[in-house]
C-alpha cells in the first residue's frame, strides 16, 4: 500500500492523471482481485485504444484476457481520485523478437 509520506527515507513517485476518455484503468493483486486506491499491483487496461494483440510468424497472439483487460506489466496504484501512479516493473526484462532485452 502507498502511504503518503512527509519525513524520513522517502521515494518520490510522479502521477501520470487520470486515463484518457475510453480508457479504464484498475490495480490488480497476484490473484486478479481488483486493489483499493493506493493498494499498490499491477497495472491493467482496457479501451478500444488497446492493443487486441501481435502478429507473428505463428500467427496471432492475443494481448488481452477474455474481459478486454491488457497487463502492462507496471506496478503502480491509482489514488482516491483516479490518477495513475507508476512505481516499477512485475519483471525488469523486455522481451522483443523473441529476444530478452
């Protein structure tokens, strides 16, 4: 959970707003529960913006779940009024053409 913090060793984190029109952001924990504000998991989203998935040489690969919802692979939290925070990666590899970068 991020507790909002005046004193002592403290991590300074950016907003990044609130999601554009068409589109939803929630946070979700390891098991796909959806966390209250500032409960702090991975980052998902779901809009006619996203991604449905990639072509590859073995074909189409879809990027979003059967509800619509894409993981981006972030974690962050949304605060009490809807604004996107980012605090990190699930995994600090991205992989491209196969490949981990």
């Amino acid at each position: 959970r991020a507790v909002p913090a005046t004193r002592g060793h403290t991590r300074r984190l950016v907003s990044l707003g609130k999601p554009l029109h068409g589109l939803q952001v929630r946070i979700v924990d390891e098991d796909g529960a959806d966390l209250p504000a500032r409960g702090v998991g991975v980052i998902e989203v779901r809009g006619e913006p996203v991604t449905r998935g990639y072509t590859t040489v073995a074909g189409f690969i879809a990027a979003q779940d059967e509800r619509g919802w894409y993981d981006t692979g972030d974690l962050g939290y949304l605060t009490e009024t809807g604004e996107v925070v980012v605090c990190g990666r699930v995994k600090d590899v991205i992989i491209m053409a196969g490949r981990n970068i």
